[in-house]
C-alpha cells in the first residue's frame, strides 16, 4: 500500500523558535510536493522537489528531499505567527498526500 | 495574475441528484486535476486530466464520477448520483506541464449532500 506519513500531526510553537515536520513515504517516487492550507482556505503550493538531494528555500521555510531515505523535511525558521498554518506533503505526481501537520505559532 | 476559479462557491444538493462542478484553470495550462476534503481531513486525490483523457484516476474516482473539459476552457466534475459521503470540499488546480509542476488550486466548492 502506497502510504505517506506525516509527523508530527499537531505542532505548538512559540514565535523565534525552529522546528522541522517530517514526511515520510513508501514510494519510489522522486517527486514531493509541499502545500499550505489556511483555516477554511484552498491549498496554495509551496515546494515542488524533483529528486535526491534537491532543497528550496522560501523566506523562514526550507524543504529538502532524500529520495534513499524517502523522506522529505519541511524546516520553519524562527517562527512567526503568520506562518500558523496546515502543512501537507505529497508523492507519487500528487495522487498521494500525508495527513497534514497543523502548524500553531503562539505570539 | 492568473488564478483558477470554481463555481459554484456551495451546492446543496439532495441524494440521487446529480451535480456538476465547474472550474476555469489558469488559460496556458496542460495538466488539471481535482481533489476533495472531506472537512478537518486529509485531500484526497480524484483524478488527473492532460490532452483531453484522464491521465490517472484514484479508487473513489468510480462510475458515478466523470470529467470534461467541453470548450477548451472549463473543466468539470461531475457526480451523477451523490451520496451523503460525497459531502465535501472539492478544489481544482492545474499546471502547466512540460517542466512546470507547481499546482495553483481554485478556491473550492463546497459540497452538501442532504
């Protein structure tokens, strides 16, 4: 069974710290997809990463893909409250999506 | 900028009936999908459209399920005889293909089955 794990599920956290979410998959696949939901909003993408070893960076966030490993990082830099959010991974050209991880960042 | 749009924002509808929803993806676009999200749940892929046929399709994506895009511009969902367990969150997105892989999502229908 193609799965995608996502840990943790929950996350609270207070504003300047760092913390990373993690993605963990049972493909092969060598695409992975991170994506942002606001509460009640759409999906708005944030990291395509197309192979081993690829890492992006976007202001306090940065992604990275180990394709041996099959897991995939999701890193929050000094956290600020503008970044409260849910976070999802998915694989497999985005036909497989983890749970999500809800993001708090109290002030 | 450019963005997907779906109509409508919310259908109500009843058991047995049938419902299209409607999505205008981003015009230069080659790849469109739609997903759905039962609420507070993960999303949950249905099928994926490029040159006009389904491209890939996920189990929930059965025989009451269909997709068109009937004027070279809207793609549609359609349901042909909803359940109460269809009620959800449905978005659209697309890409543009040939390297480019980012999704822009729409903002969603709504969907309430009674």
């Amino acid at each position: 069974e193609l799965k995608v794990e996502q840990n943790p599920l929950f996350l609270s956290m207070q504003e300047g710290k760092n913390y990373t979410i993690y993605c963990n998959y049972s493909t092969t696949s060598d695409r992975l997809y991170w994506y942002r939901q606001d509460p009640g909003k759409s999906l708005e993408s944030l990291f395509v990463l197309l192979s081993n070893g690829a890492v992006k960076q976007e202001g306090r966030l940065m992604a990275s893909l180990d394709t041996k490993a099959r897991l995939s990082t999701l890193h929050i830099t000094a956290a600020v409250h503008d970044l409260s959010a849910t976070y999802f991974c998915a694989v497999e050209y985005v036909r497989i999506w983890g749970a999500g991880t809800k993001l708090i960042i109290k002030p | 900028e450019p963005e997907v749009t779906q109509t409508p924002s919310h259908q109500v509808t009843q058991m047995g009936q049938e419902v299209i929803l409607r999505c205008v993806p981003i015009s230069n676009h080659l790849y469109f999908y739609w997903y759905r999200q039962i609420l507070g749940q993960k999303v949950e892929f249905l099928v994926s459209f490029y040159n006009n046929e389904i491209s890939e399709k996920s189990e929930i994506f059965d025989d009451q399920f269909s997709v068109e895009r009937p004027d070279g511009s809207n793609f549609t969902l359609k349901i042909r005889s909803t359940k109460l367990e269809d009620s959800a969150m449905y978005f659209c997105a697309s890409s543009g293909g040939q390297g480019d892989y980012e999704q822009y999502f729409g903002p969603g229908t709504r969907l309430t089955v009674t």
